[in-house]
C-alpha cells in the first residue's frame, strides 16, 4: 500500500501498513482515519478507492474500532454516448478486489429468488433472454452485463440508499435483480413498466443502477427514503451516474460551463466531481473519434479502476479491461443462449487481448466457489450462517424449461 502522511506520525503509518497486511489488501487504498475533537489523520494517496476507518485518538494513534467500507465502491461510474449510429455505455468499477469472471446466462431457465429474510417471499421466474454478465459474488449475483436484446443494467453504490420496508411484493437481493432484468426485459421502458412489481430485500450494500438500452434511452433507478425514485428517457438529460444521488449530482452540475453554469469542470476523485467530469466528456465527444476507446481512456483518466467495461449496444460487443491485465479484451454476444448447451464462463483476468469468446469454458461448481469464497473474505461475518455456501450451490437450484 503505498501512503503519504498529511498529519505526520510513523506509529500511524506503521499500524496502517500492518492493517493491510493483515486485511490481505494488495491494490493501493485510500485511507480516512476520523478521530474526534476535531482532529482528522488523513492517510492517502492519489488512487481514488476509498476505506473509511473509525477510531480514536490516543497519545500516538488512532486505534480502530469498526471497518465501515473497505475499496473504492465509492469510485463507480457509468454513463453513455449515444449519437448517430454510436450507442456505447461505459462502466468503471472500484472495489478492493478484482477477481471474477463473465457469465453467459441462458433462455429458458427457471429461477426462484436467493434471500435472506424469513419473511421474504422469494420471486420466481423464467428467463426470456440470454445475457452476459461481469459477476463477482457468484453466478446469477452480477455487478452488471448486457442481454440479447441490448438492454444494459450496471449498479453503483449510493450510501443513501433506502430500500422499501417488507411488503407482500416477491423479493431478490440488489445483485440478483440485475439479472432479473436482463432475463425479462428488452427495453427501459419495459423495465420501468415492471419496477414495482418486485422488492429488494438487500444483503449487504446501498446501490443504484443505471440502465440504458439500444435505442439511446438510459435511467437511473433509486430507492431513497423506502421508495422509488426512477428518471428515464427526458426526466434523465445528463446519462451518467456515480455515487451522489442523480438529483444531487445534476445540482451540482449546473454549475459549470456548458451545463448553464459559469465555472470551469472541476478535478479530483469525488462523486460529484466524477459526475462532472464523464458528463462533460460526454458532451465533448466527437462523432469522428472510435467511442469505445474514447470510453476506456475515459474511464482510465477517471479512476485507476479494477475492472473497465464498455458496452457496444450497436455491434452487441463487449469490452473491457482490468487492473490485473490492462489489455482490452472483446467478447461477442454471438453465443447460444438456448438453456440446453453448457453454461459458459471467462476468469475476467484471463491474460490475452483482442477478441477472446473461443475461451469461455464450461460453468463448473469449483470455479463458482473459487470467486464466491475470495468475495466473502471480508465480510462473511456480517451474513447470516451458511449464507456463503447458499451462494456456490445457487446456480444448482435453477433449470432448463424448455417448453416454456
């Protein structure tokens, strides 16, 4: 972990350096230490990601008591060019790990919800449309991904999330219904027709999605204050989302040259000023320039992030690259989504560059284990027992209709 001190003191440095070695952090953090009486530690460097440490002063350090958020969750952005004939949704992904892999989700399937509540009454379907999907905490609980139809659902975490109290409404958890939406709808209009008939039953984080798809129509769907708050179409004229809620975040923008502002876009690594900055570069795009290396270099100037992706809703193409191999990689939806074939998966570092779908390799349990077991390192202690084991054997709990 490479660190600089703001308010200098080698004890704090030194317990720090020890904590990351401890909590196994590979990847350069940024660091807060709050310790009251007003007196701040600040411990960072200049990549983005973000551990937000609690603690008190003592006479050399402050000594922690509680691990609010660890990794840069708080870095996310999302947004889209859409011009003539360029349709292009880009994602920057910052957490404090980078592992995982791409999941080629089927036709066909019938599936019943994972939660964690006794009182959840768990939603149950059958997909309509194949997707492909960047997952993390195990296949069918991806961050984001595309379906056939060209409709793209990705999540990014909003602190002041409040999700609706239990109601008689079929639940999922806020990674599942990613996927709920691409197995069932081929349009953002379609999506927000269907937003309520379902619940979050959250597992463990505060997020909002932004959807887009292949006409150029892109939302923000948020739940604050236990309901629903939904833009879409010309209730949402800046396509871009970070980690401030969109209303905030389109205030903010108002102040600036070329949004009816007078002040120039501002620099830095915060949400609003990440809002700032891809939706001026969105603005600033030139019909003549390639938008998916437009997008990436985008979203390398906006955060050293673990994973980049951009979405080509024209070509139906995927693009990506990661922290642990920067080479951009391409997969192409061009795959049999019929539920009878082998579900296919892609370790998302897999070193290579160009195009690499002839490497998607059949879905086996070891490989869903290996990603679920490096995601909930951190944080098994704060689900429910067995909650862990529940999330490798889900992808047996679900089957092939194909009758339907």
């Amino acid at each position: 972990m490479a660190i600089s001190l703001v308010v200098g003191n080698r004890a704090v440095a030194h317990f720090l350096q020890g904590l990351d070695m401890k909590l196994g952090v590979q990847d350069p953090i940024a660091v807060f230490i709050m310790c009251p009486m007003g007196t701040n530690l600040a411990v960072r460097n200049l990549n983005p990601r973000l551990c937000l440490l609690k603690g008190y002063l003592t006479r050399k350090l402050c000594v922690l008591v509680s691990l609010i958020a660890a990794g840069g969750g708080f870095a996310c952005t999302s947004f889209n060019i859409f011009t003539e004939g360029q349709n292009v949704v880009g994602k920057g992904l910052d957490w404090h790990q980078g592992h995982g892999m791409l999941a080629v989700n089927k036709r066909n399937v019938s599936k019943t919800a994972l939660t964690v509540s006794p009182t959840d009454i768990p939603a149950s379907w059958v997909s309509r449309y194949g997707s492909v999907t960047f997952n993390q905490y195990g296949r069918e609980f991806p961050y984001g991904g595309m379906n056939e139809k060209g409709l793209v659902v990705e999540i990014l975490l909003l602190p002041k999330t409040n999700f609706p109290q239990s109601d008689n409404r079929p639940a999922l958890n806020e990674l599942q219904w990613i996927q709920y939406q691409l197995d069932n709808y081929a349009t953002v209009s379609e999506l927000f027709d269907h937003v309520e008939d379902l619940r979050i039953s959250r597992v463990y984080a505060p997020v909002h999605y932004m959807v887009c798809d292949r006409s150029g129509v892109c939302g923000s769907v948020e739940f604050l204050d236990g309901r629903l708050v939904g833009r879409w179409g010309g209730t949402m004229p800046i396509k871009t989302l970070t980690n401030d809620t969109y209303e905030e975040s389109l205030r903010f923008l108002r102040q600036f040259i070329g949004f009816g502002g007078q002040l120039p876009i501002p620099a830095g690594y915060g949400s609003l000023e990440r809002f700032a900055q891809a939706a001026d570069s969105v603005r600033r795009y030139s019909q003549s320039i390639n938008p998916v290396s437009y997008s990436l270099k985008l979203l390398r100037n906006l955060s050293n992030s673990q994973w980049r992706i951009v979405y080509n809703l024209i070509s139906q193409n995927i693009h990506f690259a990661t922290f642990g191999d920067p080479n951009e990689k391409i997969v192409s939806m061009a795959f049999d989504f019929a539920c009878s074939r082998p579900t296919l998966v892609l370790d998302v570092n897999r070193e290579g560059k160009g195009d690499v779908t002839q490497f998607f390799m059949p879905y086996t349990r070891s490989a869903n284990e290996k990603i679920v077991t490096l995601a909930f390192k951190r944080m098994e202690h704060v689900l429910p027992e067995g909650f862990k084991e529940r999330v490798i054997d889900y992808p047996q709990s679900t089957h092939c209709n194909q009758m339907h």
